[in-house]
C-alpha cells in the first residue's frame, strides 16, 4: 500500500507532462478561427440551411454585445404564454439580424417598442427576430419550414435586400462554404420547387465536426490540457461526420415539402427572378396555409443611395413587379428613403443600417402590420 501513493503520484505528474508536451509537438496545428469571416462565430453547421445560428454565444464586435439565445437566434427566449399581443416573425438576412448595431436599434426592436400598448388599430406587438447572417430567401423559406413548430406566431415578415438575395438565390456557394439551392424542376412553367445540394458538404472547418468541439463545455472548461486543445483543433473522421449529417438529415428532411434531387450543376441559376418568383409564391402559399397572414419588407443596398443605380434598381424594380404579380403586400423602402443621405441611413457603401435605416424600417412595417392585421380579422 506504501509504494501504491508514490506510484499514483508518478504516474499522474508523468500524464500531466505528457498532456502539456502535446503544445510542443510539431503537428500540432494552429487553430484556424481567427482567419474565418467574423460572423462564422456566430452560427454552426447545418445540412439543409447550411449554417443555422450557434446557441448561447455570448460575444462583442466593436463594443456591441452579440448574444443568442437558446435556439441561437439573435432574440429573447422563446415565450409560450397565452397573451393578447400579435406576434410577428421577422426572417431574412443580417439586416434583420441587425449587423452593426445593438438589439435595441434594430427595426424589430423599435416597432415593438412603438407598439408597446397599443398602435392605431394594431393591438401591442411582440416581435421573434429569426434574422440569419447571409441568408438569402430559399435559405429563409426553408428555416420556417424547419422551425416554424417553435414558438406561436400570427404573421410573417421576410426581409428581402436586393443588394445581394436574388444572387444568393441562384449561386451554389457563399463566405460560409455550400448552399443549399432551390430551382424550378417542372416542366410546364407551373413553379414547382426542387431542392438540391442537401446535405450540404461540410468542406468548412466547423468546430462541430472537431474531434472535440472547441465551444463545447469541456473544452472551454479544460482548454487548458494539451491534449483537450489537439482534439478540438483536429477534423473529426470523416465517417463519423457524415454518420451525424445523415442522422440530422432524418430527423429533418420530413418537415419539406420539396424533392431532395442531386446537384446537376455549380452554374448560377440564369432566369433569377423566375426563381424568386417560385420561392416567393410557395413562401406566402405555405404561410397561408399555416393560417398566418405574409408580407414583405423589400429594400435596396447603400449603393443605390450612392447614385449607383443601374443594375440595381433595375433588380429592385423587377422584384416589386414580381411580388405584386403575386399579390404579396409590402413595404417599399427605397420609395420612402429615397430622397434620404447614404450617410442618414448606412454605415458606409458597404455596410449596415444605421439606427437611423432601422427606424425608417420600423416606421414602414405599421401599415404594412396593420393591413395584414386586417386580412387577419
């Protein structure tokens, strides 16, 4: 019994050394987080959406706070209390999500807080901000097919930016690896949607797929071990990924409506607004079998305020004909913002929303509320 101590001790000191000597090895490779576009901090894998929001995060960009809840959305827990407030679900891209600015400042913030107790004919809103970094509108349509059993809403808002969706539509590939893509497969016109390219490939280093994830609890409880940091720093084999991907895929691919089909091309889609156009009439036919009301919160990119116009606008006009072909109502931000500064409105050619464009947003979305409120009685 004697020597059983100081051969515990031994053997515990000589597996502390050895987990600390991993730091040392040559093949021990630097984690690549740092050199991936920053908002991948904020979402994680999924084989249908492509990435879906990392839950729980706590993080900062610039002095604002960035939290998710435990869903991973951008937004407060979900509450399931019966009430008499209209529930809005805002989907869409990081406008919605609110890049550059704080939760207050964004639109769906701020046209609750104007609807606190009542607006006009609108009873009090409670707004659930789905907003996802780099989204365009198939990944949108198919994040409420995935999630919309989640928590009780009574109407839709899809946040459609023509500064880049109809692009994100057609192409196969993003900053954040793969896309999932949905094309017209029917051949007399009639706008029946397919759906390829899911699962999507997980080619992206996602921390998920390590062979520990690094934002898992034990790694950031024993991130200092050696050997926890070499596995949350190794790609997991490769069958054990696709046995998870192929499980997830079960447990999902019952929630749409479309056929999975092979991906028969990496070539954009030519005809883009025939394909919004299709996602667009399966969007409002599946909301309103849902028995909720749909619409559409439609605006251009800091480039069109800058006097570069052409392309753009000319998108923006085409998509305002498609969704009033579609009778879809919306609200029409550059015809109200139109004779505003870039400055007033954006971060930059390439940015955000300032809370100013936020406000602006808010302010659009009480009529537009109060008319599908309207259908909705």
């Amino acid at each position: 019994m004697r020597r059983t101590f100081p051969a515990l001790g031994l053997g515990l000191i000589l597996a502390l050394a050895l987990d600390q000597a991993v730091h040392l090895f040559p093949s021990f490779e630097p984690t690549v987080d740092d050199e991936r576009p920053r908002y991948l901090r904020t979402v994680q894998y999924h084989p249908i959406l492509g990435w879906s929001g990392y839950p729980n995060l706590i993080d900062s960009n610039d002095g604002i706070d960035i939290r998710t809840n435990s869903l991973g959305y951008r937004d407060r827990e979900p509450v399931h209390a019966e009430d008499q407030k209209l529930r809005v679900l805002f989907v869409g891209d990081s406008f919605t999500w609110g890049d550059e600015v704080s939760v207050e400042d964004r639109f769906t913030s701020v046209v609750e807080a104007y609807c606190e107790r009542q607006c006009g004919s609108l009873p009090s809103i409670r707004t659930i901000n789905k907003g996802m970094i780099g989204y365009g509108t198939a990944q949108s349509f198919l994040q409420y097919l995935l999630t919309r059993e989640e928590q009780r809403f009574d109407v839709v808002i899809l946040g459609l930016f023509t500064g880049n969706d109809l692009d994100d539509n057609a192409v196969v590939d993003s900053h954040s690896g793969p896309r999932p893509r949905l094309i017209r497969c029917d051949r007399d016109g009639g706008g029946q949607l397919c759906l390829e390219g899911v699962p999507v490939p997980p080619v992206v280093d996602w921390p998920e797929h390590r062979l520990l994830n690094p934002r898992g609890g034990l790694a950031r409880t024993l991130g200092w071990s050696g050997l926890i940091a070499l596995a949350s720093r190794r790609r997991a084999p490769r069958f054990l990924i696709e046995t998870r991907i192929a499980s997830d895929m079960d447990d999902m691919s019952h929630a749409l409506p479309f056929p999975i089909i092979e991906r028969t091309s990496e070539a954009p889609v030519e005809d883009r607004f025939g394909q919004l156009e299709a996602i667009l009439g399966a969007f409002d036919r599946t909301v309103r079998a849902d028995a909720k009301a749909f619409g559409v919160l439609l605006f251009p990119s800091a480039h069109v305020y800058a006097g570069e116009v052409d392309d753009e606008l000319r998108d923006y006009s085409e998509v305002r004909h498609v969704l009033q072909r579609l009778d879809i109502p919306f609200s029409d931000y550059y015809e109200k913002t139109k004779d505003s500064q870039l400055d007033d409105l954006f971060f930059g050619r390439q940015g955000h929303w300032r809370p100013k464009g936020h406000e602006e947003a808010a302010k659009l979305l009480l009529p537009l509320l109060s008319s599908l409120q309207r259908k909705r009685d």
